[in-house]
C-alpha cells in the first residue's frame, strides 16, 4: 500500500484527543481534502489510492449479473453515459441518462450513495473513465462489462428490462470535496477542448496508433496494462508494460509526462480505468479504442483489425536473421565428421525417428526425435559446448536449428543431415555407433515465452490436417499442382541469391535472398496465405 495514503488512513481512523477533556473529533473521511490540522489526501494521491486498494471486481460488473440484478428489481443507481438520442431509443429501466462529458461532473453530488452505482456507455471503455473519476470522488461505481452494444444487449432477456421512459436521479448525494470537484469539471470540461480529433474522447483509434507507430513518432509512448505473460507473449511495437491492478501505481513515476502515453488493454476497459487516473495525475493519456481485440469485441482491436505485434519470440527471431553469423547455423558435413572423429567436446542430436536411430547413428549423438520430444528436452540441452543436429536432409534440422537458437542454445545443423550428407562423409563408418547415449552436462532455464512458442511450433505438427503439409514441408509434385492450377492460396517465396533468382524461379514466386538484412522485408508477407520457401 501505497505508504502516504496508508498514514491518511490511520490517522483518519484514530485521532487523538486533545489533553483534558475536550470530546474527541470525529473520525475524518480519508477522501475529505478540506484543510483541517490533519494531512489530507491531494487528488494525485487519491488517484493513486483507486489502485492502492482496488477491490476483487476491478471497479466492474459483469453484463449478464448486472441484466440479473435489474431483472430481480435490486435497489441500485444505474447511469447510461451514451448520447441522449441513443438514450432515448432505450435504455435499462430506471437508468439515468448523463450524457460523457461535463454533464458527469455537474450531476456529481446529485449521484445517490446510499445504493450500488453502476455504469454503461457504449463498450465500456468511456465508462472506464467516468466509473475512476466517481470513485476519486468518493462514490463507489462499477462499469457494466462491454457497455451496451457488446454487453447488455447481447444478455438473454435484455428486453425485458429495457425502456424507453426516462428517469431522473432519486436518493441522498454526497458533498464532493471542492478540489475533487473542480479536478473532475476539468477533466470533462478537456474534452470539449482537444483540436486534435485523433484523441476525442481521451481515445485513439488503432488506425491512428498504427500510423503513428509505423512513423516512429517519438511524441507518444505506448503502455500495455495487459498481464505481463500476455505482454511477453505478443505487444505492440515500442510498449511497456505496467500490469493492471494493485499495486501499479507505484510504476506511475516511470512515465513520461511530456509525451502522450497511449494505454490499451485487453478490450479496452481497464485502460480506460487508468487513462482516467494518469490524466488526474498530470499525464497526458489516451486510451486505444478497443485494446488489443478479444473475441467479444472483434472485428475492433488491434489485433482483431491484422496489425502486428511484437514479442520475446518475434524480438529474438528477427535477431537470429540481423545478426546471423557467416556459417549461417550451419556446419560442413566434412567438418563435422572430423570434429566427431577428433572427440572434441560437443553435444549432437539426432533427430531421426527413434528407429532409424538405433540402426546406427553418429557416435555419442542422443536421440531427440523431431516433434514435441525437442521441445520437452529444450532446459535439458546443454549449453556449456557447442551443439550439432542432424536429421535425414538437413531440412527439419534447420527447423529445429532455429528454434533451439531462439531459447538461446548455440546449434548448428549438419549439412544434408545423414543420408546425403554424413553418411556421405569419408570416415563416416569410423564414427557411427548403435550404442545409445543420454543428455549430460548443465542445460539452461527456459524463458516463459520461448519455451510456450516452441512447445506450440512442434504440437503444431500434429494439428497438420492436410497431407500435403506434413512437416511444415511440401514435396515437389504437391507445389506443381498448386502452380500449376494458379491457386491464390499460396504465396511463393525464393530465398536464393538475387542473380540466381533472376536467372530462374518457379512461377508467381518472390524473391527475398536470405542474409541479414531479409528480415527488414518479412513485413511486406502476407499472414493470410501459406508460405512456400524454397
């Protein structure tokens, strides 16, 4: 708990009396900013307190309770924020229509608080908003889950709850605090002051985001209130990551305040909570329309509308391309057999069928066959000498190859792996065994991240529905087909030299050599066809 607002609270609770017999003083409301000899909260504080000493429900209510709690007639104050056109049209029964904007402030001291207060807008992110700003000044209100488009009018039985009389605020007010007061005037009075549209409502769009952060605009900075995992798991480019809930605002002070800092969420309903809290703080926010996209409010949200994301897994895969070494992850099959014959210090894989491999194999080589085994093994891997792999081609080797260095394993692939390549090597004999080997030596700790992307690229294999796909691979006569009969399914993709590409390609197929700077061009692919590298 946030240490000033803790002191607040104690001495709120227990005043001292004066010496003799003067009565004690009343307990005084730790929300209460009027000067006194006590030190009292500034509206800062108290913003900060909103997350301090969050409650379970997050300041929210979900849509289908709140459709039950009207339907069995609870005792409660409910607030539609939308427009009073679309008030008028219907609303829930009994609502009160405060339109977003000043009319919130004005009707604040006339918002019962002798009964639950809740809170509707359109999809719940205005209502974010407006639910921390009541809260600030001391009315406990709660947000309904999605608003009314994705929320209440999706709820079974909304119509019967649903009206088109209007009613008016009925019930005792609470004396808002004058500094509180005049902080939430102004931060509803601002919206009628914002000259650029892009941020009407304290709100961006994810088309005006997406353009800004393709510009690289160092005006803004973007903050994810998502959980860490899922932040680790994909954000977009340039975000920080402050998790929503207690505690957070003790990383307020990393922020910046002369930039405008962009806050998104899931949905967009938390950070619509926080944006509220940091622009009564002195931040300049904004929330993302819709946050990131979840299901329920598709096709809005970033993701939901195809914009990238980036991550731990992406981050370090662009990574392995910008800086790939000259051998490119990859070892001479001579070479290697001359390493193996030398006993030098390494650990090799094979990752042939666990058949194959007991028909002979290169001596000390540990059998990993390809599929999930790779990714069950990939702490155990040891990193303390340098790593060879090997398959029947080298082809699903160079996958593997891949994800290994992406969990920060030092691996090599054996060229044209053990049938055209080891196999092949003179003094190969001398160095194949039928003798199984185990894993020996100290493996590394796996990232969260990683380790979930490499567990769910090998279960992939086994979700493959079409043949022709096993492997993540395609045989020659399946991609002449598709040629062949001009499917727009499929986008073909040369990673030859330009001047080979130039001599000849198969048909339709584009060309990016690979090399470090390819991955510069990865963001010119389409994600809605498959790609065929050849």
């Amino acid at each position: 708990m946030n240490k000033k607002f803790l002191a607040i609270l104690l001495m709120g609770a227990m005043l001292l009396p004066m010496a003799g017999c003067a009565k004690a003083p009343v307990a005084k409301d730790p929300m209460d900013l009027t000067g006194s000899e006590t030190k009292t909260a500034t509206v800062s504080e108290l913003s900060a307190a909103y997350f301090t000493n969050m409650p379970d429900h997050s300041y929210k209510i979900d849509n289908k309770e709140f459709v039950k709690k009207v339907v069995d007639g609870e005792a409660m104050t409910v607030l539609d924020i939308r427009t009073a056109e679309d008030y008028a049209k219907g609303h829930i029964k009994g609502a009160v229509n405060l339109p977003w904007g000043p009319a919130i402030a004005e009707n604040l001291s006339k918002i019962p608080t002798d009964k639950p207060i809740y809170i509707y807008c359109y999809t719940g992110q205005t209502a974010g908003q407006a639910v921390m700003t009541m809260n600030v000044a001391g009315i406990e209100a709660r947000s309904v889950h999605f608003g009314w488009n994705l929320g209440i009018s999706k709820v079974d039985g909304f119509e019967a709850v649903t009206v088109t009389e209007a009613a008016t605020l009925s019930g005792t007010g609470k004396e808002i605090n004058a500094a509180v007061q005049t902080a939430v005037t102004d931060y509803y009075a601002g919206l009628g002051k914002i000259t650029d549209a892009k941020f009407k409502n304290y709100k961006i769009s994810e088309d005006d985001l997406k353009a800004l952060v393709d510009a690289k605009d160092s005006s803004i900075y973007i903050l994810s209130v998502r959980k860490a995992e899922d932040y680790l798991k994909g954000h977009i480019e340039g975000a920080n990551n402050i998790p929503f809930g207690k505690g957070m605002e003790a990383s307020f002070a990393t922020l910046p305040k002369d930039k405008k800092i962009v806050v998104y969420c899931y949905s967009g309903q938390t950070s619509g909570q926080t944006t509220a809290a940091l622009r009564l703080m002195g931040y300049d926010a904004v929330s993302l329309n819709a946050g990131m996209g979840i299901a329920g409010n598709a096709p809005a949200g970033w993701m939901n509308k195809g914009f990238p994301v980036v991550s731990e897994v992406s981050t370090k895969a662009e990574a392995l391309y910008t800086a790939m070494p000259d051998h490119r992850y990859i070892i001479n099959q001579v070479d290697f057999v001359a390493k193996v014959a030398a006993k030098e210090a390494m650990t090799v894989l094979d990752i042939r069928t666990a058949e194959d491999y007991a028909k002979g194999h290169v001596t000390g080589s540990v059998n990993v066959p390809w599929g999930p085994a790779i990714a069950e093994n990939l702490s155990k891997i040891p990193t303390d000498k340098p790593v060879y792999i090997y398959c029947y081609t080298g082809q699903t080797a160079g996958q593997a190859v891949t994800t290994m260095n992406l969990a920060g394993i030092d691996a090599k692939s054996v060229n044209l792996g053990w049938n055209f390549g080891i196999s092949k090597a003179e003094g190969a004999a001398a160095v194949t065994s039928m003798d199984a080997a185990t894993l020996t030596g100290t493996g590394s700790k796996i990232s969260e991240a990683i380790q979930s992307a490499v567990t769910a690229y090998y279960e992939g294999l086994g979700k493959i529905e079409d043949p022709r796909f096993k492997n993540y691979n395609i045989t020659e006569d399946d991609l002449k087909a598709l040629v062949d009969a001009k499917d727009t399914s499929i986008h073909i993709l040369s990673i030859r030299k330009a001047e080979d590409f130039a001599i000849a390609h198969i048909e339709g197929a584009t060309n990016i050599p690979i090399g470090k700077e390819m991955v510069a061009s990865f963001k010119t692919l389409p994600k809605d066809k498959k790609i065929v590298f050849y």
